[in-house]
C-alpha cells in the first residue's frame, strides 16, 4: 500500500466531452469514461470517437475507459480504437465471467492496465480465476446494480457475502483491494458516507463516484481517523524500539501482522483531504 493508491474513480460519459473535462479537473485520482451503460445506444459511436480523441495526448490525470460489454457488437471496436492511445490509463472490463475473457483482451489489445467488473453471480463464483487470470488484470470490482438485479437481493447487506467474495479474491491473486461501487443517490452523502465505512470495514479500499460532490466524502472515510493514526503510531514505535511480539501497556498484543496494518494505516494517512 502506498499513498498514491487511488480512493476515489470518478465516472463520466463518454458521450459528454464538457462533462469528461470538468471530471478531470473534479479532484478524483482516475476518471473512468464510461462508452456503457451511461451512454444510449445511438451514441455510441460519437463516444467511441470523442473518447478517441480525448486520449490521443496525455492527460492530467490517470483515465480508464469501461468499454462495452465483451460478449456484445461493440467491444471489439472499442478496444481496437482506444487500447493503444498514449492517454490511456486502463480498461474497465464490464460483466467479466471468466478468465478467458481476460486473456482474450490482452491477447486483442497488447495488454494494457485491466480491471474486470463482476456483475454476475456467474463473475462472483469465479472471482479468483478471474483475478489471477493474467498479470496485465490489476483489479477486481463489483457492479452491484447488476449483481442485485441478477440475483434478485433487497436491501444493502444482502450483498456482504458476494462482496467478502471479491476481497478475499483480489487478496488471494496479489492485487489491490477492491474499490467499492457507485452510490447511485448523488445527494445521500450521509448514506454514502455510512456505506462508505461498512466497505472499508469490510476491506474495500475506496469508491467510485458519478458526482464530484461525492469524492470529499469518500475519501474522508477511507483515511484513517486522528484515533486510527494515534494508534497507529504507537505500534509501529514500539516494534521499532522492541523488534519482534510484545504487549503494549494497555495489554494489547502486537505482532508482525499488527505491526503491517499500522503501516498500512499511517501511508494512507500521507494523503491530502480534497476540499
């Protein structure tokens, strides 16, 4: 974990250059120009095109594209006209089921940064295949709108077990911690914030977002609170003093994994708050 690990992907449509440019100057550490599900299908190939055009040049900030679905019409034109764009910073794989979907991108594209979207009880039950399914994937994420309507499931913790799934996958495969999906309700930010701190409870590390007003609050609650960071450094000067298990005085145990998770919380704490 460093402090350049990304916490909030802000989307945007493709299909809206003056939109794409104002996320770019949101504030996000990547902005994901979406060619799918926020873009009608007569205006496809205008998005197709402006996205083209947009990532021709380098750009201020990392920006991803979530591409068409890839076992639709589309894909293929999206990949040939954007995988080998010098603005390019990933590609965002909609409705991944398995790892031959995967290899298939890399083998199409050269391989650029990828990131599979699980949005099918079908993508979740084979999260780990999918994880380790080639070294160009560098992450896995939910789609939960989908994911909800495939499995029929009410209510936010409906999904816990699927979500616990998708964590332990990107562990097990060696990469970064899921970021958490989008809280479709632009003007909840107490509901964001809440389900913000029960995915970071559960080991997601940041959020996407569909507002700019929905960054300040994500970050805010994937940095660690001035407790979290008390603690924090007090674990790690006392394993420095006194190398190897010890108790501190308050009787709590400290170990090697203890020690990695303050470390973890304080390069975190290196980021700035965006306002």
């Amino acid at each position: 974990m460093t402090a350049a690990s990304p916490l909030t992907w802000l989307y945007a449509p493709g299909d809206r250059p003056r939109v794409v440019a104002k996320a770019l100057a949101a504030g996000a550490d990547v902005v994901v120009v979406d060619l799918e599900d926020a873009v009608a299908p007569d205006r496809k190939d205008y998005a197709r095109e402006a996205t083209a055009e947009l990532l021709g040049e380098p750009q201020p900030v990392p920006v991803h594209v979530r591409v068409n679905a890839l076992d639709g019409p589309l894909a293929a034109a999206d990949l040939t006209a954007l995988a080998r764009l010098p603005g390019l910073s990933g590609l965002r794989l909609p409705k991944v089921t398995s790892p031959e979907q995967i290899t298939g991108v890399v083998a199409a594209t050269g391989g650029p940064p990828l990131y599979a979207l699980l949005e099918t009880a079908l993508g979740v039950e084979r999260a780990y295949l999918i994880a380790g399914a080639h070294a160009s994937l560098r992450g896995i994420a939910l789609g939960e709108a989908d994911l909800r309507a495939d499995l029929g499931v009410r209510g936010d913790t409906g999904l816990d077990w699927a979500r616990s799934r998708v964590v332990v996958a990107a562990r097990a495969a060696g990469l970064a911690p899921p970021s958490q999906t989008v809280h479709p309700d632009t003007r909840d930010l107490e509901g964001l914030a809440a389900s913000c701190a029960h995915g970071r409870a559960l080991g997601f590390l940041g959020r996407a977002a569909i507002h700019p007003r929905q960054l300040p609050i994500i970050e805010r609650a994937y940095l660690p609170t001035e407790r979290e960071l008390e603690e924090a450094e007090t674990i790690v000067k006392a394993a420095t003093a006194q190398p190897g298990a010890l108790a501190l005085p308050d009787g709590r145990f400290v170990d090697a994994a203890v020690v990695a998770t303050a470390q973890r919380t304080l390069s975190l704490a290196r980021r700035p708050v965006l306002s």
